[in-house]
C-alpha cells in the first residue's frame, strides 16, 4: 500500500485505475471523479480502529468527519471489519484538526 504524499498524490488518488495497490490518504474525504471503476474505502480513527467500510462509486463522494485517515482499495479486494484496529505506520503527520 502507498501512502499519499502531497498535494498532488493526494488529489490524484488511485485515478483513472487502481492498478492493484492500496492508497492511505491522511484525510477524512475522497472522492471518485475521474475513475473508471469502484474502489473499496475504509475510514480510520485516531488510534487506527475502522470506522466505516464501504464503496465508492465512480463519481460519487465518501466522507467521515471522525475520520483521521481513509484507505482506498481496489475492487475486489476484501475490507477489514468496522471495529477492526489497524497499525498505522507513523510515517504521516498527525491527524488533521487534533
């Protein structure tokens, strides 16, 4: 899995396909304009505890205002449990507004 970094990867996202690869994007909304199929998107807290898990239709937005990362994944790609605690790598700034 990639981790965005900057503006420009942030904005781009898996666009116009996934090719395979997961994206962490240190964000609490994504949007699907410009791609070409569904993603899998999976919203994180602070502590890395899924929030929400769902998908994301070409041209539609995902938001989660409690969210402190979201993890787009290619279709097909199984998603974890809402609940679930993942490890984040601390390769990212803090969550954004804490």
């Amino acid at each position: 899995m990639l981790a965005a970094r900057g503006l420009g990867q942030r904005w781009r996202g898996l666009r116009p396909r996934s090719l395979g690869r997961g994206l962490l994007l240190r964000t609490r909304s994504v949007h699907g304009f410009g791609m070409r199929e569904p993603l899998g998107v999976v919203s994180l807290g602070p502590e890395g505890r899924v929030r929400r898990v769902g998908a994301l239709a070409p041209g539609r937005l995902f938001r989660d205002r409690g969210a402190c990362w979201v993890i787009e994944l290619p279709p097909g790609r199984p998603l974890p449990p809402e609940g679930m605690v993942l490890r984040v790598v601390p390769i990212l700034a803090p969550c954004p507004g804490r």
